[in-house]
C-alpha cells in the first residue's frame, strides 16, 4: 500500500495535467467556437430576414453574407437589424427586432421580421426555448410561424398589438393558438406585444 | 490475471502479443461484444441512432475515447493507488471525452448540436470505464489499445448497423440521399422514435446471440 502522502501527489499531478490540456485545448478552439456561435444567430436573423443564401454555407461564409446585407441600426431604444437587398434583386427591404420573456419552463428569444412599412410581419423566429416538447415547443415548428407572415401588428383601429388565440374570427392581427399551450402562447404573446410597443413608439 | 501478463516487448512470431491480440480483438469485437452480448451503454446507442452520420461519429467518438483512457490507464497501471483508481480512471476519460466534444464543436458545429448531450455522456459510459477497470489495469498497454479499439469497434459496428436501418426505414434516406422513392415507400417514423431504437436494438442482439449461440456451459 503506498502512503497518503503519494496518493496525494498522484492526484494532484493527474489532475493538473488533465486541467492543463483542457485549458490549452478550449483556448486553441475558442475562435471556432465563436465563430460557430454567431453563425447560428446570424443564421437566424438572415431567415428572418429572408436574405437569401446557400443552404450549404459554411459559418465563415454566413458571417460574410451577414456583414454584406444586414445593418445593424439603433433607432432610439431599439436594435434593428436591416436588410437592403441589392437593386438588381426582387426581394424587397426587411427589418428584425429582438424580444424576449420568460416562457413557462425557461426564457423564449426570437426575432420578428416585419416589412418596410414596419407594420407587416414577414417572419418570425425563436432561437431559444425550453418550452414543452410537443406543446409549447411547437411555437418553433414552421405551421405556427408561418402564420404570422402577412399579419399586422396593429389591430384595425390602429392599436398595437398582436393576439394568439383560439376564439372566434379572424382579424389582420390574430394567429391561432397552439393547443394544449395556452401558457406558452399567453406569454409569448405579452413578449411580443412588448417589442411591438417599443417599435411603434420608436417608429 | 497476474499469471496471464504478457510483455509486449517479447512478441511472438505468431503474432501481436503471442496471438493474444488476435484474441481481445475477437473477444472485444464480437464473443464479448459490449453492445450486443454485454448489452452495456445502451442508452446512447438508443439516443443517437436515428440517423447514420450519427452513428458513426457516436462510434468513431467512443473508439477514440476507449482507447486512449485503455493507453493511459494501462501507462499508469503500476503507478496509480490503488484506492483512487475509480477516481483517475474517470479523470482520465473525461479528459479524453471533453477533448472529442471540443474538437466537435469547433470543426463539425451542426454535429455537435445533433448529438447534443450525448458526446459529454460517453464519459459515464460503462463500456469505457469497465474496459479500463476489467482490461487496461492489468496488461500491457500496446494490448490495452487492442482492447480498446476491439470495444470500440463493437461498439460502433452496431451502432452503425442500427444506424443504418432506422434511417433506411424511417426516412427512407442514406446519409439524407433518397434511397427508398416516396412513390411506393412511406417513411415509416416509428423508426426515428425512441420505440424503433428499442426495437431495432432487440432484434439485434437476438440475432447476435441466435449466431453466437450460447455461452459455454449455459443451459440451453
């Protein structure tokens, strides 16, 4: 049996190794790392934005096509992100604005995409979320976003806002709700209204 | 198993080892087979089969992690206290393992995201820790990388073959290249889900055990 005084030492040599080369490991990949990580929230915002890329693009690829097309803007309190197309496309101008709340299980965040005019939504986006899956998580799946597309976030009478519910009619600023979410839905929607308060003040 | 040390240094003409390396590769690869036979580190080969490309990096993670904890562990095997064996042992492979999800995440990032959680959990993967225990502790280390590639390669092969069926029937693709025409295949999704894991892994390790035949002195 080796003494204490041993084990000590093998552990504390075994384990400083082990630390060091970590280290050194998660120092050397840092900037791919980050590289990665911001092409996937570029990637969310050019789909909101509808900027056309290759599906197949590589991270360095999609941070070149954001810093090409998208400008980020401070209109008083809000950050927009805004898309120029270049003249000879048929795509027309897009803006996004961040929201985020908290959802049932843990904080939403997403992107909402609205057109020139800056009332009609052209897109929306969540890039975190830890709702139900099945339930609350379907606010991520394509039937529930797509619906905003088209939507006003103005009422007819011209007071901001956007409803997500399952009750009767239909009005330019109302989606259906997700079943069985009434939560998920109920808290999304105060989060969106609450960009959408800050876009039409700032407007 | 002291008596059955062999050094490597005195390397028969019959082979690696004196044909023992033969023999763990055999018996890691396929008698003793981790997946199919011991039925250890399921939960993953569950998890992460639904699609082929998966599978395969799941299985090329697990090699990679088996047989650099085995080298190590087998390296250190005269030098680690005995009491905190455990311990080191775990150190050792979670280095191995966080060394893999880095690299994964630096260079093959949507990997990485589809495996999720999975890359992390090869550390409490029992095949990895039971080889260093069972294996690597006591023999030599250019065997102890026998071993560690022979479970690893047990390991992936099924992973590969579930791999390769769920996302056949499931998708009705390889590698997300259309095999099966949706003119007169309907992808049956059952297999993407957890239940075509289970029943995927099920009749496999029937059919390896149905060849196998069964353990010497087991009753039939």
């Amino acid at each position: 049996m080796k003494g204490n005084v041993y084990t000590l030492c093998y552990t504390g040599v075994l384990g400083t190794v082990c630390a060091l080369l970590l280290t050194a490991v998660a120092k050397i990949t840092e900037p791919y790392k980050e590289a990665n990580a911001q092409a996937e929230r570029n990637h969310n915002i050019l789909n909101v934005l509808q900027v056309p890329y290759p599906s197949k693009a590589s991270s360095q690829q999609l941070v070149k096509i954001f810093e090409d097309n998208v400008r980020l803007e401070q209109l008083g309190k809000l950050k927009i992100y805004r898309y120029i197309p270049p003249k000879d496309s048929d795509s027309s101008e897009t803006l996004a604005v961040g929201f985020e709340g908290p959802g049932l299980w843990g904080p939403v965040k997403g992107f909402l995409a609205l057109g020139k005019d800056m009332k009609t939504i052209v897109g929306i986006t969540f890039y975190e979320q830890e709702e139900t899956p099945g339930l609350g998580g379907e606010i991520v799946s394509s039937w529930f976003r797509e619906q905003f597309v088209g939507k006003s976030i103005v009422d007819e009478a011209g007071n901001p806002g956007i409803i997500i519910s399952n009750s009767e009619g239909s009005a330019p600023n109302k989606v259906d709700a997700i079943s069985g979410a009434t939560m998920t839905c109920n808290k999304v929607q105060a989060m969106l209204n609450e960009a959408i308060k800050s876009i039409v003040e700032e407007k | 198993m002291a008596d059955k040390q062999l050094a490597c240094m005195t390397c028969q003409p019959k082979g690696l080892c004196g044909g023992r390396g033969l023999l763990t590769l055999k018996e890691g690869a396929w008698a003793n087979n981790p997946l199919a036979i011991q039925v250890l580190g399921i939960c993953s080969a569950l998890a992460v089969t639904n699609r082929l490309e998966n599978s395969l990096v799941m299985g090329g993670a697990l090699i990679f992690v088996c047989v650099g904890s085995n080298l190590l562990v087998s390296l250190l095997r005269k030098r680690t206290p005995h009491r905190i064996r455990m311990i080191a042992e775990v150190a050792i492979i979670a280095t191995f393992v966080i060394l893999f999800d880095q690299f994964l995440r630096a260079f093959y990032w949507d990997m990485s995201k589809q495996l999720g959680p999975y890359v992390g959990l090869i550390i409490t993967n029992c095949i990895v820790m039971g080889r260093a225990e069972a294996f690597a502790l006591q023999n030599p280390p250019v065997l102890s990388i026998v071993d560690g590639v022979a479970n690893g390669l047990g390991y992936a092969v099924i992973l590969a073959i579930i791999g390769f069926f769920r996302e056949l029937l499931g998708t009705g693709e390889i590698f997300e290249y259309k095999v099966l025409s949706g003119q007169w295949y309907t992808p049956n999704q059952l297999m993407i889900l957890a239940p075509g894991a289970f029943f995927a892994l099920g009749i496999l390790i029937g059919i390896f055990n149905a060849v196998k035949g069964p353990e010497p002195g087991e009753k039939k």
